[in-house]
C-alpha cells in the first residue's frame, strides 16, 4: 500500500516520492501490529470492560467517535486560530451529551453529579484536543467553557418520562453539529460568493499540499464519518440491521453533502467537489457501520 501511494506521487506536482517513506510507513504498520498481539495477550473485553467503559450506554460510543474528529480539529486550529470556533461547537456537542448521559446514571441530579459531569467533560475535551497543548490558547478557555456549559446543562431541571434518551440528546445536538459542517465546508464563513462553479479534486489546487490546506479536508471526512454514526444512532431503537439501514442512511447523507457541495459551489477559490461528495459518502456509511458493528459487538458480549 505504501509503495503505491509513493508510485502515485511520481504523477502529482509539488509531491515527491521517498524511499524513507516507504520504510517509514511500513515500521509504524508493523509497530501497531505487535502493540495490538501485546495488548490483546492481555487485555481481553468482557463484560466487566463493557461495563467499566459504559460501552453499553446509548451514546458513549459518540463520545468515544469525537474524540479522533477534535483531535482532527485542533491540528487545523494549529494552522489557522480563527477556526476556534469550529473547536467550540464540537466541545458544545460533547456538553450536550455529557450532561444527558451522567444523568441518565443517576437518578437524582445533585452537586456531585454536576461535578463529575463537568470534570468528565473537560478532560474528554483536553484528551481530543492533546496536540494543541503546547500552544493552549484558546483550547484553555474552551476546555473551561464546555466544563461550565455541562454544568449547567446538567443542573438544567428536564424531565424524560421514557429513559431511552437518545433522541431527546440528538434533537438538541443535531442542529449544533449541521451548523459545524455548514462553517466546516464554508470556511471562512465570510468568503465572498461568487458564480456557481466545481473543482476536480479534494483540494481546490493539485498542486496545494500544504497542512492549512489540505487538514480541513481531512476534517471533512472525519465529520461525516460522525454525522454517519449520528444517523445510525437517531434509528438505533428500530433495531435494523445494516443492510436495511445503509441505503436510507446513504440517502441521507448524499443529502447533506450535496446541499453542502451545492453551497461550496458559489464560493470563489473553492468550488464544488465530487471528490469530496464521493469520501463524504463513504465516510458517513463507515461511521454508521461502525455504529452497527459496535452495537452488535456488544450486546453479543452481554449475551443478548
């Protein structure tokens, strides 16, 4: 795979291809799979794991899901400081469902749920957002933002008379997240709209292979490989199984990237992309597998 990658870099300007790459490449591959024989020598998921990480709880899987997607975030935030408020609507998200899972742990909402709540939620966010630490401004004060917000989230007096809460989390969280792929996709939100026009490849120059340019992107995906999972678990309590659930899914989200792609279109420099409507796609179907798989992984641990 490797050798393939670099083969292809011989054909695209302003790439190299790299002999050290291809070694490197193969070091890391093979350096995760002894990391892997080592940790499942010893580590082996049972019910006890499933329990400790609250895998069975609705909604933890998301929690887990954004974390790789903040991560994402910040080494873009690193190239460009204005996108911070890309990093807040995600650490809004994370609030949102921090507060509705603690309490749907605890019956009874009092100081020390508020707190536990608020304390899992910033070092959620500061473990997503670990490449930006070095440099913590503004990572700090949105950190100390989505720990006050959970707080108070959580001290909220709401009322769910059934405690499959899923979708009275998603309804609010939703919207939050559309408007991260709206700002996501228009960056920066004031960039002047021009004729309707396309581009003809992920970045919107080949030969554009700098960090600013090209993590966005791959943010991008990563966002909709969470909107997938987000679809997947809107749906989770009909129960289908994932080929009944893939093509709406699908559906749903060639909808969003279109209208997206369709917006893109009118700015100048930017453009619509296929390319990216393709890997939007296929990120939105990986993450509602993953989803799907997750769900089925554990209930077979539990044996149900």
């Amino acid at each position: 795979m490797s050798l393939s990658i670099e083969t292809v870099q011989l054909f695209i300007p302003a790439r190299t291809s790299s002999v050290l790459d291809i070694l490197a490449n193969a070091l890391g591959a093979g350096l995760g799979a002894v990391i892997h024989d080592l940790l499942s020598a010893r580590i082996v998921i049972t019910q006890g794991t499933v329990g400790r990480l609250r895998l069975e709880t609705p909604l933890m899987g998301l929690i887990y899901l954004l974390v790789p997607l903040i991560w994402i975030d910040v080494l873009a935030l690193n190239e460009d400081s204005n996108r911070w408020l890309l990093t807040l609507l995600l650490g809004i998200c994370g609030a949102i469902t921090f507060s509705d899972l603690f309490r749907h742990w605890w019956e009874t909402t009092n100081f020390r749920v508020i707190g536990y709540a608020s304390l899992a939620a910033g070092s959620w966010f500061l473990i997503g957002a670990g490449p930006s630490l070095l440099r913590p401004f503004p990572i700090l004060i949105i950190a100390l933002g989505v720990t006050l917000l959970t707080a108070m989230l959580t001290a909220l007096p709401r009322s769910f008379p059934d405690r499959r809460f899923e979708l009275n989390t998603l309804k609010p969280l939703f919207p939050v997240f559309a408007l991260y792929l709206l700002l996501l996709t228009l960056w920066s939100p004031f960039r002047p709209f021009d004729a309707w026009h396309a581009i003809f490849g992920f970045t919107d120059r080949i030969t554009d292979t700098s960090l600013q340019s090209l993590y966005p992107r791959v943010e991008h995906v990563a966002a909709f490989t969470v909107l997938g999972y987000l679809i997947a678990e809107w749906r989770g309590r009909l129960e289908l199984p994932l080929r009944q659930d893939l093509p709406r899914l699908f559906l749903i989200a060639t909808g969003f990237a279109l209208a997206l792609e369709f917006l893109s279109g009118f700015q100048s420099g930017r453009g619509a992309s296929l390319v990216r409507l393709v890997l939007a796609v296929a990120g939105a179907l990986f993450g509602g597998t993953i989803y799907h798989m997750s769900r089925a992984h554990i209930r077979f641990l539990l044996g149900r």
